[in-house]
C-alpha cells in the first residue's frame, strides 16, 4: 500500500491507503475511544470504498470523509484565477 491515512468520524477511525496512488483500500474500523476492532480486513481482501459502503452501510458518514480526503490529496483546492475555471 502506498500511502496509509486514518479518518475520524462520529467516534470512529477508519484506516485506509492508496494503492497504485488511486485506489482506495479499506484495512480496519475502529472505536477511537479505546482502539477496539469494529471491523478488520485481511490483506489481498481490503474492500474499495464502494465495497466498504456496501457491506457496511450504516458508515456512511466515514465513507463519505474517507472520499473527501481522497479527493482533496488526488486534487488539492487551489486558488481560482486566471485561467482557472470552476466548474458546476
């Protein structure tokens, strides 16, 4: 994997990482209280993220900041200037 990130959302952190620097894997699920499992994946099984929102649905939430920040990495914001266009 290359590139290995946690996200935390409502009390619980999601380890992923990228691989080939574009896909997403899914490793783990934990409580960020007390680092209990809530769900763990071997390796060579990690779900993608649409895997990940299909065997766990009710994660919403987490699934949805894990996208963001693969998207803020993939495609950093950057200022709208001259010969920038944001598209709607």
């Amino acid at each position: 994997m290359d590139d290995v990130r946690r996200t935390e959302v409502d009390g619980l952190r999601v380890t992923w990482g990228l691989v080939q620097h574009h896909l997403i894997a899914i490793v783990a699920v934990h409580d960020a209280s007390d680092a209990s499992p809530v769900v763990a994946f071997s390796p060579g099984n990690y779900p993608d993220l649409a895997q990940a929102r299909e065997l766990l649905p009710e994660l919403a939430r987490l699934w949805d900041a894990v996208r963001h920040e693969f998207w803020a990495k993939l495609i950093p914001p950057g200022p709208l200037g001259a010969g920038r266009r944001a598209w709607a």
